[in-house]
C-alpha cells in the first residue's frame, strides 16, 4: 500500500489479531481489513456500521442483489479488488456463478430480472458520471422498483463509491485467487461487523 | 427497507471533526474538493473524480510538500465520502422529482 501506515501503523493488539489472521488463514491481512482498522474511530468502525445496514440491513433486495450491485459498482470504478471480491459473495449469495459473470459482462442481456437490471443501469451511470436525473429514476420505477428500493440500491452504491476510492487511492494489492476465495466467504458468513 | 441516515451522519462527522492531524478546514476542502493548495489539489480532484488514476507520484508529492501520513489518509477519506455523498445526494433528488410527478408515495423527510 501506498501509505506505510495502514501496512504496519496499527496498534500492537490489532497486529496481535492480524497474526491469528495470518496463522489461522495462511493469508496475508487483506489491504481492506488494514485500512479499516488503522486508527478505528476515524473511519473503519462509522463505516462497517454504514456498510452493515447497506449490505444485510432490512430491504426488499437480497444478499445476493445488493453484492452484484456492489461489485458492478466497482467494476465502473475500475476497482478490480472490489468486483471480484463482492462479485464471489453475490455467487455464494445466489449460488450461481454463471449468473453472477454474466451480469458484469454485459448487464443488457444477462439472465436477472428486469427490476435489478433497470436499477443496476442507474446505478453504473450514477457512478460513471457522478450524476443521475429524474427521468433515470423514472425508467426505474418504470421497471417495478419501488422507491425503497431504489433508496436501498443507492446506499449500496455510496457504500462502493466510499471504498472503491479507499482502494485506489491507498493501492490496494489485488491479491491470489485463493484469497479473493477466502475474502468473499468471510464477508458472506461473517458480514462488515 | 435499510436506513443509513444516522450512520452517514456518524461517519461524516468522524472525517471532518474526529480527533486528527489535518485541520478542520483542511478536512472540509478535501470533503468539498474545493480550496486546496498543490500538491494536494491534483490528488484530492483525483481521489474525488477519478480515485484509478492516483498514483505513488501523486502520494510522494504530497509527503514530499511536508504531509505526514496521517494526514493524507484523513484528506483521502474525507474526499472519498464528500464524493460519494455528493453522488448520494444528487440521486435522492432525482428521486424525489421523479415520485412528485409519477403519484409514488413522497419520501419521508431525513
């Protein structure tokens, strides 16, 4: 990473938790967990809290939904760790992968209803051009998809829009294959607590 | 439905007030991106419009003009979720616009 602090800053028990993590893993610490728990308080703890609700708080959307919208999210962001971390929970979530790569090859014609579709296409053209209008949420409601929804999808999509930057910025290692495996599993399991 | 209202009023307030390095007026240039001087204008607008295009340069830039680490990862952070709070809040607008015409339910006021 780019800064030294968010590598080796942390306090000695968190370096203690990141050993068990190691021993217990044999995975390096992934970049996202360093940053999150680099000085708490400021960031990393206001945060999961935020992304807990965003991601398994009540709505109308799944598991599954709302880490495809993430990972989709990500990939427009170009965060490369970020897609494929959330786009291996929305697999285990929906158990379908095919499903899962289908939509972020090509959201048009990939097998998921109409609704996540419409709200998904929102969420990409909010995300590219940091803008979205009345008729973009119009085309949405359109599709079936009730505002609390829609409020739903965008705190997902704030969620990402947060992260995806902490990722670039701070340049987080893309890491092994076996560890984007483990990755997804944990925040699957275990959630942003 | 989920409700994120008072966590985002949390963590925003964390950034700009929280215990830090970076001033409170530095913290809010950075949430609004706006006001900066260089070398920290070009990585703050990078950060905020496009976060894949910062490089080691643009942070060595920054440690080089005398910023400490700690107070580039408490800019970054504010920037990322001034941006994304930007984006968040353009969107609910939208939203809003588009319920008062098309007869959905109005949003209940945050």
């Amino acid at each position: 990473m780019r800064l030294a602090i968010l590598d080796s800053g942390h306090r000695v028990p968190m370096k203690g938790k990141f050993a068990v993590i190691r021993t217990v893993s044999r995975l390096p610490v992934p970049d996202a967990v360093k940053t999150n728990r680099y000085r708490p308080d400021f960031y990393g703890t206001p945060m999961g809290v935020l992304t807990q609700e965003a991601m398994r708080g009540p709505s109308a959307w799944s598991v599954g939904d709302r880490e495809l919208m993430g990972a989709s999210v990500s990939q427009i962001n170009k965060c490369e760790v970020c897609t494929k971390t959330h786009a291996g929970v929305a697999a285990l979530a929906y158990q379908d992968e095919a499903k899962v790569s289908a939509a972020l090859v090509d959201l048009e014609t990939a097998p998921i209803q109409e609704p996540l579709r419409a709200t998904m296409r929102m969420l990409r053209k909010l995300t590219r051009d940091h803008a979205v209008n009345a008729d973009d949420m119009r085309a949405v409601l359109a599709a079936g998809v009730s505002r609390e929804q829609i409020e739903d999808a965008l705190a997902v999509c704030f969620t990402f829009n947060v992260v995806d930057r902490m990722s670039r910025t701070f340049g987080w290692v893309v890491p092994s294959a076996k560890a984007f495996e483990a990755g997804s599993r944990f925040l699957f399991t275990r959630g942003y607590h | 439905m989920s409700d994120i209202t008072q966590a985002h009023k949390t963590l925003v307030a964390r950034a700009l007030d929280g215990d830090g390095r970076a001033s409170p007026a530095q913290r809010r240039a950075a949430f609004d991106n706006a006001g900066l001087a260089e070398p920290l204008r070009t990585l703050i607008d990078k950060v905020v419009k496009h976060a894949y295009t910062v490089t080691d340069e643009d942070i060595a830039s920054a440690k080089a003009a005398g910023l400490g680490e700690d107070h580039i990862f408490e800019l970054a952070v504010c920037a990322a979720i001034g941006q994304a709070t930007r984006q968040y809040d353009i969107a609910l607008a939208a939203l809003e616009a588009a319920t008062e015409r098309s007869g959905h339910a109005p949003r209940n006021p945050r």
